[in-house]
C-alpha cells in the first residue's frame, strides 16, 4: 500500500504550493488516475512517490515504511517507471534498454535473457525480431511498449506512469491503454498513472483521484465520482456527457429483469454496457431490449425505464 | 617543380625531416591529450548546472577567436621559449573547442532520457559512464577534430617560440628564401590537417550513424 499523509511540495523560488497537505491511500493491486487540470501537480505528487521530488513537509509510506529512510536508488529499482517521452535510450539496443534495472541489481546473463524475451512477448513485440533494434527503428507505439516492458524488468510492486499514451496516435492509444490495463491486471500491480484525459481515467483506474491547484477535490471510483461530483469544479471538469460516460461502465446484467414474454427487436448481450443499451433503443425507438447471451439464451429484459433508473440507482 | 625538389630534399635529410615531423605529431598529440584530460572532465561538471553551462559556452567562444600567433606569443613573457610554452599555448588553443563541444554534447541530451536514468535508480556514475558520455561522444569527437586542426596548424607556428617542429622548415624557408624547402614543412602539416579532419569526421559520422 502507498499512503501520502499530508504531503505538501513547493519547489525553490515559488510561491505557492505545487501540492498542498495532500492525504492519498492507494490500495495494493489497485490503479489509481491522477487527473486535474495542467500544472494542478499529478506529477509533482507521482514523482515523490519514488523519491524523484522531495516533499517539503508531510510523508510517503510504501508498505508502512517512511521512503525518506530508503535509499532512493534501491527505492526506485523497485518501482516502474513510465513517461511520455519514453526516454528509452538511443544508444542501447531494446535488449539492453529492457535490461536496464536487472543490470543495476546484478542479475546473471541467462536470467535476464529469459526475462527479456518474456517481457517483449508479454508486450506484445517479438523478441526474435526486436531484441537487436536500436529505439530510432520502432514506432511510437512500440517504443511506449519497450518502455513499459523496461519498467516491469524487475517485476516492481509499484508503476508509476505520467501520461504514458500522451504522444501516441489516438488509434494506437486506445489500443495500448487495453492491452497494458490486462497486463497491469495480470500481474497486479499497484499503479499511479497521472493522465489529462478524463477518458482514459475512467477505463484505466478503479479510482480517480481529481486534483485541482495541489490540492485532492475527490477520490473515489470512477462510477460514484460520475454519479455525485463532490463539487462544481468537479462536475464541470467531468463535462456535461458525465451521466452517459457513466453508463458505458455499468453491465446490462446488473440493471436487467427477467426476461419478458414476447420477445421482439433487437437484443444486447449481458456483458454489454448500458450506454450500448441506450444505443440501441434509441437507434430502433424501442421500449426495451431483450438481453441474450453468445449462445442465443434469452435472459433478461432492460426497459428504457430502467435504463434510466441506473443513474441514480447502483453507486 | 618545387614540389619535386622538396621531395627530394627530404630523401637526402631523412633523419632531420622525421625528426621534425615526429616532434611536430609529437607537439600535436601532447597537447591534445592533455587538453583533452582539461576539458572533458571540466565539461562534465559544467554542464551540470545551465548557468555554468552559459559562462563556459561564452568564455570558449570568446578564446576561440583569439588569432593562435598571439597565444604563442602571450606566453613567451611567462615560460620563456622551447617546448614548454609551445605545448601551453597549444593546450590554450585547443581546450575551447574541446569545452564547448563537451559541454554543448551533454545538454542537448534529451532530459527525459536522464529522468528515466533516474527514476529506474541508476547513480550518477552509472548515468555519467552509461548515458551521457556515450550520447555525447559524438559532439566531443567534433570538438577533438576542430582542436586537431586548431593544433596541427598552430604547431607550425611554435617554431617561433623555439618549439621545433615542421615550422622550422617554413621559417628556414622564409629567412633564405628557399621555396623548396618552405614546402617541405608546409605540405605535411596541411596533409596532417586534411587527415585529422577526414578522419575524425568519419568517425564523427560513424558513431553519430551508430544509434
Ligand atoms: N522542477 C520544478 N521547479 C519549479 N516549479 C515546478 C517544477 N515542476 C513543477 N513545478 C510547478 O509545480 C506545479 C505543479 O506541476 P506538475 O506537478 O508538473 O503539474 P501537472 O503534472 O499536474 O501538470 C506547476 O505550477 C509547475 O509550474
Ligand atoms: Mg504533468
């Protein structure tokens, strides 16, 4: 578990505070997003995190224990370590870059292979092929996935990622954000990723975390910050959009009834969202949608009513 | 042809053109070398901060313009003649470039490259020895290459301080009017800088090419 207790940072020369008396809990195995708008200090806060920023009052516990008794080396060779520009290093082959903390922690020769090998496979890259490239020789995308591979080297408990599908097209992003949410998932991590896009919070965190000038305005899961902003700042952050963003995280099968008797129209599958639901009643103007599963079973029905209902129901 | 009888006056003086020449290479990589051992580790430790950054990059491109005879000349009141001073003022002469190309090498270093150094827990040593100097190799090279050639060619005029060298074949030359022999010193020393200019602009390249 990381716990932030009334952490504050003002860095030399600046009047006011970049983070001010911030109090944040993050579960292990859990994401949590920092958002907020630019400069409100997600990265001011991830970076003390692996000591890369000194809080100027207030502490850092990983796992109970005060970082700022750790030594920040061994501290961060246990902690991954993802940025927008990658900063892989242009002058080492992707073996190497991937290597680059079992290197720091002395690990022999045929351990590092093996991992190597099992960290570009898990990244979806084949090591046979991108073992000996140079990073100028991959795309953007692929070098936002060696830097995430290089990042896990170690199998850290902890990932911190500042805005890590910042420079990468929207068509990769979205398919990036997937695939490194199963990873991540996978082989639980706890993981701080501090993103601008509200998008991306909601699909990649099981909390959010709203920052707004160094302070925390609301922590909570993206469901109940989108049902009960804490604030105005809050709700105008989160766009007018905020009740149909909230449906795509709510499943068919939690809001449906029995199904009905005289089935007709078109039909959703239990695992669908509910903002598909809405989709498709509105797109046929029907009272409700009969809910089947891949097999064809019938089991359940969604009226429009409920559908509406979900908002205030379910926190 | 000049040339011709150049040549073969070399032929008929081995001993006195090689041992001129070899002084001459001798005076060259001395200074190199020891301006080397100044402004790299100098260059490291400037470039950590940017203001130092700033001073150096000025205070280098400011001795640069000063004319090499004058540097020559500046430390005869202080050394004296012989090859001492010769060897000083050639360090003088090639340290800025060396400097500037050091310091400049290092900064243009994208910082997220050392952010990531850091954040993955490698020490300033590791990032010293496994980051920055190899991505500043290439910039330092350009900087040993424009003070090769600063050096070469400020080594002939040392002969005026009593330095030795090629340039004694030229100043011989001028004071008897022997155009032959004013040749035999000034070819090898252009062909010296045609060579260290060539050959370190490959490696330039080649390393540059590398990543
Ligand atoms: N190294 C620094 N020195 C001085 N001020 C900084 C530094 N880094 C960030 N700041 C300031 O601290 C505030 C928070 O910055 P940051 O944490 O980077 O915000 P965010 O990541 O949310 O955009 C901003 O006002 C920024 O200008
Ligand atoms: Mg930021």
């Amino acid at each position: 578990m990381i716990k932030l207790e009334h952490v504050t940072k003002n860095y030399e020369g600046s009047g006011r505070h970049a983070v001010d008396g911030l109090d944040l809990d993050i579960e292990n195995g859990t994401t949590v997003a920092l958002i907020g708008p630019s400069g409100c200090g997600k990265t001011t806060t991830m970076r003390m995190i692996n000591r890369l920023e000194q809080p100027s009052a207030g502490r850092v516990l990983v796992n109970g224990e005060d970082i700022s008794g750790i030594d920040p080396r061994d501290l961060r060779r246990r902690i991954g370590y993802v940025i927008q520009q990658v900063g892989l290093f242009p002058h080492m082959t992707i073996e190497r870059n991937v290597a680059t903390v079992p290197r720091l922690l002395g690990w022999d020769k045929a351990r590092t292979g093996r991992r190597i090998d099992e960290l570009l496979d898990l990244v979806g890259l084949d090591p046979a092929v991108m073992r000996k490239r140079l990073p100028h020789e991959l795309s953007g995308g692929q070098r936002q996935r060696v830097g995430f591979a290089r990042a896990l080297a170690a199998d850290p408990e902890i990932m911190l990622m500042d805005e890590p599908f910042g420079a990468i097209d929207p068509i990769t992003r979205v398919k990036l954000q997937d695939e490194f949410r199963l990873i991540l998932k996978k082989v639980s991590k706890t993981v701080v990723m501090v993103t601008h896009d509200l998008d991306e919070a909601i699909k990649m965190g099981d909390r959010i975390a709203i920052m707004r000038d160094g302070r925390l305005l609301q922590y909570d899961t993206p469901q109940a910050i989108l049902a009960k902003p804490a604030d105005d700042f809050v709700r105008s952050f989160l766009g007018k959009d905020r009740a149909i963003k909230r449906l795509s995280l709510i499943e068919v099968e939690s809001m449906m009834s029995p199904a009905r008797e005289n089935p007709k129209g078109a039909t959703v599958y239990p695992g669908d969202s509910l903002h598909i639901a809405l989709s498709t009643i509105i797109a046929d103007d029907l009272e409700g949608v009969d809910v089947v599963t891949v097999d064809g079973h019938r089991v359940g029905y969604l009226s429009r009513d409920a559908l509406f209902a979900a908002h205030t129901a379910a926190g | 042809m000049i040339v011709v009888e150049a040549f073969n006056w070399i032929l008929a003086h081995q001993t006195e053109f090689f041992s001129a020449f070899n002084r001459h290479l001798a005076l060259c990589l001395i200074s190199l070398a020891i301006a080397s051992a100044i402004a790299l580790p100098l260059g490291f430790w400037v470039a950590r901060s940017q203001k130092a950054s700033f001073v150096a990059i000025n205070i280098a491109g400011s001795l640069r313009s000063i004319p090499s005879l004058a540097i020559l000349a500046g430390t005869m009141p202080f050394l004296g003649i012989g090859l001492l001073p010769s060897v000083v003022a050639l360090v003088v002469l090639a340290v800025p470039p060396l400097l500037l190309n050091t310091v400049v090498g290092i900064r243009e270093i994208e910082p997220s490259i050392i952010d990531a150094a850091d954040g993955m827990g490698m020490g300033r040593r590791e990032i010293l020895w496994q980051v920055e100097l190899p991505l500043a190799v290439p910039s330092i090279i350009a900087g040993i290459r424009t003070g090769a050639i600063q050096v070469i060619g400020g080594a002939a005029l040392a002969s005026f301080i009593g330095g030795g060298g090629l340039g004694d074949f030229i100043n011989a030359g001028i004071a008897i009017m022997n155009m032959p022999r004013l040749v035999v010193g000034a070819l090898p020393i252009a062909l010296l800088a045609i060579f260290a200019e060539v050959f370190f602009g490959w490696l330039q390249r080649w390393l540059t090419q590398r990543r």
